[in-house]
C-alpha cells in the first residue's frame, strides 16, 4: 500500500488486508478518524508499517500483527488512544 494512499479519505469501519500484502506505506491510513479495526488474513507477508501509517485513526479496541512484521515505522500508532495490542 503506498505513501499516503488512503491519507484523510473517511474510510470507515473495518478493513482486512490481503495476505499478500508486503508493505503499508508512511501514512497510508493517516487521519482516517473513522476507520475503526485493521485485522490481516492469515498467512499474511507484511513485514513493515511505515511512520505515521495509523497516526490520528480512530483504531480502537485490539489489534493482532503478523508474524512476519519486523518494522513498525516511528508513530505508526500515535493518537490510537483506544487501541490495545
């Protein structure tokens, strides 16, 4: 998923990301304040979470990584006060 790909778009609700996915780019889903859950099919490929990917999304609840995560960008996360993971 590339750079800024969904940046400010109002997705809302739920999105599952396809296995193949590898990458999700810097801000991909950056003030996406409606976009509630993330979860990834199993046998996922991710392995990096750009800086700022979720920054000001409106996560909440739990989130599960892949496995095969091995880079989580700098505030990939920041301002997910109600997500736990």
């Amino acid at each position: 998923i590339g750079y800024w790909a969904f940046e400010s778009s109002g997705i809302s609700g739920s999105i599952t990301l396809p296995a193949s996915i590898t990458n999700i780019g810097e801000r991909a889903f950056y003030d996406c304040s409606s976009l509630t859950s993330v979860s990834f099919e199993s046998g996922s490929q991710l392995t990096t979470i750009g800086q700022d990917t979720f920054y000001n999304s409106g996560l909440s609840g739990s989130i599960t990584l892949p496995a095969s995560v091995t880079s989580i960008g700098n505030s990939a996360f920041l301002d997910c006060s109600s997500l736990t993971y």
